[in-house]
C-alpha cells in the first residue's frame, strides 16, 4: 500500500541515505527525497512542502540542528526526527527543547522502530497542522460571532432604554410582585398613585397596598394564568383620596431553575371612568324619571277611552286601544325598572326592612304569576319547610319584586306543559328559596353573564328582554347581605337560588321576635 507521506532524509553519508530510502520504499513510502549537502537540502525546502524531515546529527558546513531550525522556520508545522549517536545524546535532548524536534533516534536504529517513529510523526504533522487550520476557521468564527454579540448587545441595550422609557412615561402603575406578595419593582406612576417614593414601595407588600374585597391574594401570585381584578381601591398617604383602580396581573416565568417566577401587575387609575359612568347614570336616571309622566299620562288617557267615559268604542278601537295601553305599561316598567337599578347602583335606595310571613309573600307572587303558567298549561309545585316557624325581616316589595322576576323568567323559559317547583326552607336564622324548571337549560360558560347588565341570553340563543330582571335581582339580594346564584346545564333545566342571611326572626325568652 502507498502512503501519502512527504518526507525529506538529509546524511552526508551517501550509504545512509540509500539505505533509508530502500527501507522506507519497500514501507511503502513513495514520497521521499535524500539529500547529502544541507544547503542544497535548504534550497529544496524553500519551494517544496514536506512532512516529516529527518537529518544527521554531525555533518559538514552545517550540522543537524542547524539544518532543522532552518527546517522549522519554513515548516513549523513539519515533524523533525534527528539521527544521532550515543555521544551527542545529551546535544539532542537539549535540542528537543531549543528547536522543537519532534524526536531524535540514536545510531544503529532498529528499522521497524523507525518506521513506525516516521509514521507518528506523520500523522503528529499531520493533525498539527489541521489543528492550525481549524484554529485559524475558528479564530474567523470567533470574530465574527463577537460582532454579533456586539451588535445584539447594542440591540438589547437599545430595546432595554426603550422599554424603560416605556415603563418609565407610562400613565399605569406597574409592580413586579414575588411569590411572597413582596414589591420588587416599580415605575413612577405607582409612586404617584400611593404617594410613596420606591424606596418607601418596596418595603411594602400587595397585602398592605391594595384594599380589596372577595380578591384571594394569595392566589393570584400562585396562579399563573393571567387576571384582571375589578373594584379595587388603593390610598394615597399623601391626600387620604380613595382611588379605584383596575388590575391585570400577568405571571413571569423564572430564568432558571434556582429562581422563583414573578408577577407583574399593570395598574390602571378608573376614577375618571367612574366619573363618566356616574354623569351619564345620572344622565339616564334623569330622562328615564321624565319620560315617567308622559307614559302615566297616556296610560291615563287610554284607560278613559277604554272605560267608555269618552264615548262607546267599536270591538276593533277597543282591541287596538288595549294593544297601545299594553305597549305604555311596558314602556312603565321598564323605565321603573332602569331607575330602580340607578338607585341601587348609586346607593340612593334605602331598604325598608319590616316583619312578614315568607310563605304568605310566595303564594301572592306564584298566585300573580299562575295565569301565565295556565296559559302554557304548566304546573307549578311548591315545597315549604320551616317557614311557617318565624317571620322574616327584610325588605318585602324589594324581595317581592326578585320572586316575580324568578317566576316570570321560569314561565318564560319552560316548554308547554312543563313542571315548575318552588321551594323554600328556613335554616336557623337563614332563608333559602328556590325556583327550578325543567326547561332547556343554560350552558355552564354562560350562566356568569346572566347577572350582569343587559345580558340577553347565552351565545346560542338571545332573548328579547332587556337584560336587567337579574341585574336588578341581584343589587336587591346583594343590598340585604344575601347571595343569588344559579345552578343548571344546558338539558337539564334550570334553578335559580337566593340566600338570605341572619333574615329569620325568632322568639326571646320574653317571647319577643327578633332578629
């Protein structure tokens, strides 16, 4: 087999050379050129490469170690194999240090040891200098990547000033929050929202900033799916104003396995919404409670012609008098309606909490509400327990007021001949009351919507009403310290709760109901 190998041998004795050169051909080394003279060997190295050079050690005009520094100045990558005798053994080895030989070999040589020498220092040469190659790709790579990561550095220092001017001029708080409610961070809007420096903030927790009702802090830091908390009031030290705020807190992942993830929370100042929103109620308030007397009026009026007061009326002016008088008292409840959600809304309604018998108050509520249910030849069930024990005290038109409205809504949504079941029961001091139908039911994702403002239906089907019966039930449940809630799924029908608190009266020992 031929080796590729490119090898130099330089002896000033001739006999040596070709010897070598025999040996090494019958190897296989094809490649190799001898030399007796050292300059004319020189003047070979100055226009040909070659991979391993082997020289004598003493040698006329110049002797093998000057020959090789020579030999490594043109090829410092070649390997250098010095032939020496026993005596110059220690020049050698001093020489290996000086001019960087690869190995020197002492006279006589045994020739499979010198074979296998030639071949190391080959493949030594050889992977020097693919070495010196992937040095020099990697110095180029080196460089190159080190001008990225200037020009990405310059980049992230230039987003980095913009997300701080960002945060910096921006018009909401924003916190950066730990898992132990601590404030890590904060911009200058907070400062002016609390009227705290940032040293004053960070010594602060969430618990002590916010003051808020039915909000779980605990579980907001250790949800990390993302929160908008509504009704939230916050205290500005400086002034004592009370100023509501809207929070959406948002998770940040941990950079490593050592840290804990972070919340940011961006904190927006509504007091000027609620302003708007307060004018334009109070805008609606105003124009609903004028459009009372014009509606009383032509209700008034109706009534006259169809009373025959102002003269006999044909079946056909009777039955479209009647239609327009329907439309006007609609019209009525309706504006009652929004202004009795105004009042609550503003807090101008004052409940007027008197004694009454709930049983009593349910059957005139189902006995107004029965022809309706007789017209869809529905059955209306009703189940009392322990309520004929006390009176309850509360507001009776208010809580009248939500009965009729779970009643008109279960006749509304039940199918022809449905059952409706009515069901009440005093727990201790407690009041529970429920209307259950058997209609189509309501998706869980939507039963949430129903008690807000103007909700009309579920996303599958919309009503016609004008959203506020619930709205409405649920400021009046609220307003007495109760709870109303629903419970259904769509095909299963519906039941609709509410729970009124400490309501029951009862009996002292001098037989005197109180509450």
């Amino acid at each position: 087999m031929q080796l590729p190998y490119k090898i130099l041998i330089l002896d000033d004795d001739k006999l040596v050379t070709s010897s070598l050169k025999s040996l090494l051909m019958l190897e296989g080394f094809t490649d190799v050129v001898l030399y007796n003279n050292p300059k004319e060997a020189v003047e070979y190295l100055n226009h040909n490469v070659r991979d391993v050079i082997i020289s004598d050690f003493m040698m006329p005009e110049m002797n093998g170690l000057e020959f090789l520094s020579e030999a490594k100045k043109l090829y410092p990558n070649a390997s250098m194999i010095l032939l020496t005798g026993y005596a110059d053994k220690e020049n050698a080895i001093k020489a290996i240090n000086e001019v960087g030989l690869y190995k020197y070999i002492e006279k006589p040589w045994d020739n499979d040891e010198l074979v296998i020498n030639i071949k190391n220092a080959y493949e030594r040469a050889h992977l020097v200098d693919q070495l010196e190659k992937t040095n020099i790709e990697l110095k180029k790579h080196t460089l190159h990547l080190e001008e990225l990561v200037r020009e990405k550095t310059a980049d992230i220092i230039e987003m980095n000033e913009r997300l701080s001017a960002v945060i910096n001029n921006c018009a909401d708080g924003i916190l950066i929050v730990d898992k132990q409610g601590k404030i890590t961070e904060d911009n200058p809007a907070c400062e002016s929202l609390w009227g705290m420096s940032d040293e004053i903030l960070k010594t602060k927790t969430i618990y002590e900033l916010f003051e808020a009702y039915e909000t779980d802090w605990n579980e907001v830091i250790n949800d990390e799916e993302e929160k908008l908390i509504r009704e939230i009031n916050i205290i500005n030290v400086v002034n004592g104003n009370k100023i509501p705020v809207e929070i959406s807190s948002a998770f940040i992942p941990a950079k490593s396995d050592t840290e804990e993830g972070k919340h940011v929370f961006v904190i927006r100042n509504i007091h000027f919404q609620k302003e708007m929103d307060r004018l334009r109620e109070d805008f609606i308030a105003t124009l609903t409670h004028d459009l009372r007397t014009p509606s009383l009026a032509s209700i008034q009026t109706l009534e006259y012609f169809l009373n025959g007061k102002l003269g006999e009326l044909t079946e056909k002016q009777n039955l479209l008098l009647s239609t327009m008088k329907k439309s006007q008292e609609d019209m009525l409840g309706l504006i009652n309606t929004l202004l009795e959600v105004y009042k609550y809304e503003s807090g101008r309604l004052k409940l007027i909490k008197t004694p009454f018998e709930f049983k009593s108050l349910s059957e005139e509520c189902i006995s107004q509400i029965k022809p309706l249910a007789d017209a869809k030849n529905q059955q209306i069930e009703t189940i009392y327990t322990n309520i004929d024990a006390a009176p309850v005290l509360a507001d009776r038109n208010e809580i009248r007021r939500v009965i009729i409205n779970l009643l008109g809504n279960a006749v509304k949504y039940t199918q022809e001949g449905g059952l409706i079941q009515i069901r009440a029961e005093e727990d201790g001091n407690d009041l529970r009351f429920s209307v259950k139908d058997n209609g189509e039911g309501i998706y869980k994702k939507d039963i949430p919507k129903l008690f807000k403002r103007f909700s009309q239906g579920t996303q599958e089907k919309r009503s016609i009403s004008t959203g506020l019966g619930l709205y409405l039930s649920k400021q009046i449940i609220d307003a007495h310290g109760g709870k109303i809630w629903l419970e259904s799924d769509k095909g299963k029908g519906s039941e609709f709760f509410f729970l009124l608190l400490d309501a029951v009266m009862i009996k002292d020992k001098d037989e005197v109901w109180t509450a």
